[in-house]
C-alpha cells in the first residue's frame, strides 16, 4: 500500500536537527521523498508497523509531528501532480 508521510520536527535546537536527519533517513530507507518533509512509501503492514515503531522513537512527542495517510493500494488514482518531478516514481523499477 502507498502511504504517504508528513513530519514537522522543531529544530530550534541542535537536538532537533539531529531529530530531523534521523527520520528523514528512516522515511528514505523506505520510499521516496516528494517534498522537503513528505515520503511516499510502498509498504506491507509489517513494514508500516517497523516504520512507524522506529519513527515514534525518534521524535519528541511534546514539539514534533508526524501524519500518515494510508492511500492503499490502487493510489494511483488519487494522486495528481504539478510541476517538476522529484525523481522516481515509489514504484518504478530501480536497476543498479
């Protein structure tokens, strides 16, 4: 299923900024950023679970957010782009 992930980490503090970097890395790991704070990701319900789990550990509930939105499998349909394309598609075939 395609799920698409939105963080706002407050980085007013040094602790922040690494907060910032740390789920950035845990969301590429897993799928393809659109936006500075969005990733679309093609996952199982196991893979959300971990995701979700590993996300939840690194931000600080009391300043940060995070919001997913569960779009499923026939997401194709609901997505409408405008303007430059960042990269690949979260489900085209990577060679390397």
């Amino acid at each position: 299923m395609l799920v698409l992930i939105t963080y706002d980490v407050n980085t007013e503090t040094a602790a922040g900024k690494a907060r910032l970097r740390k789920v950035a890395k845990q969301c590429v790991n897993y799928g393809r950023r659109v936006q500075n704070s969005v990733f679309e990701c093609i996952l199982d319900s196991a893979q959300c679970v971990t995701l979700k789990a590993a996300l939840a550990n690194i931000i600080d509930e009391k300043t940060d957010s995070l919001r997913f939105y569960y779009l499923g499998n026939n997401y194709k349909s609901k997505i409408e782009h405008m303007g430059i394309e960042r990269g690949i598609s979260a489900d085209d075939m990577l060679i390397l």
